[in-house]
C-alpha cells in the first residue's frame, strides 16, 4: 500500500490523489511534525488521533489505524515535499490553513515549541502555498485550543 502511494508521490506529476491518499498523506505530514523534534509522545499520538476523528469523523479505532499507517509512510517517504504537494493538489486554500492550524496543534501538544518543529510549520505553510498572515492565524486559533 505504501509502496503504491508512494510512487504516486515521487512521479515528476503526480496526478491529483484520491481522498483516501490525500488523508493519509495529511496524516504522515502530521507525524513527521510531532518526530521533528526526536520526541514523539502520547501527548502528540493522542492530539493526532483526535484531529483525525475529528477532522475525517472517524471512531478511535480507525483513527489509531490511519496514524499507524501515516506513521509507517513517514518513515518510508524521503521528504515532506511529497506530503505538501498532494495536499495542496488535494484540498482548496481555506483547507490548507486549516492543515496548518493542526500542524500547530500538534507542535503544542506536548505543552511547549520547538525550533524545528516551527522550521518545519514553516516549511509546510510555504509548500502549501499559505500566506504568512493565515499561517499567524492558524497558530493563534491552535494556542488557544491547547
């Protein structure tokens, strides 16, 4: 399964992915964030589970299975770029900063930020093509769920 998505993410052009794909890839961006900072906790699994019932309304089973999974595809794929791309592909530009108020409820989880956890929201609010004041709103929404 990994191998196949994978492939679809390193192709030169990539066609637009399925929403299956485009939510597993949300998700492996999800757990590359919470890795970023050598320190992936409960705290981080936990907040992850929770954004994907939400967000996708799903039970906690099948929440827990999509973060295995995206946990699994982190660690196969080479690089984020691949994540951002079928994400930005994939969901319209008000989704896309609702992805990076995620990316920064996750950073929090752990009840405090991380150089390269922001270097990497950072990355990805570029990547994803969200403009510096939509990101700043995102966090500001993100702090004050934490």
């Amino acid at each position: 399964m990994f191998k196949e998505l994978l492939d679809r993410l390193l192709a030169p052009a990539p066609a637009i992915l399925p929403d299956e794909d485009a939510r597993l890839a949300l998700t492996a961006l999800l757990v590359r964030l919470a890795r970023s900072d050598n320190s992936y906790d409960d705290s981080e699994r936990d907040r992850i589970d929770r954004i994907l019932r939400s967000r996708f309304g799903l039970d906690g089973g099948a929440s827990q299975i999509l973060r295995e999974q995206g946990e699994g595809l982190e660690a196969a794929a080479p690089d984020t770029v691949r994540f951002t791309r079928a994400i930005k592909d994939a969901v319209p530009y008000e989704g896309r900063a609702g992805v990076i108020e995620t990316l920064w409820q996750v950073a929090l989880a752990d009840g405090r930020r991380d150089d390269d956890e922001d270097a990497l929201i950072r990355l990805a609010a570029s990547l994803l093509g969200v403009n510096d004041v939509d990101s700043a709103l995102a966090r500001q929404r993100a702090e004050t769920r934490s």
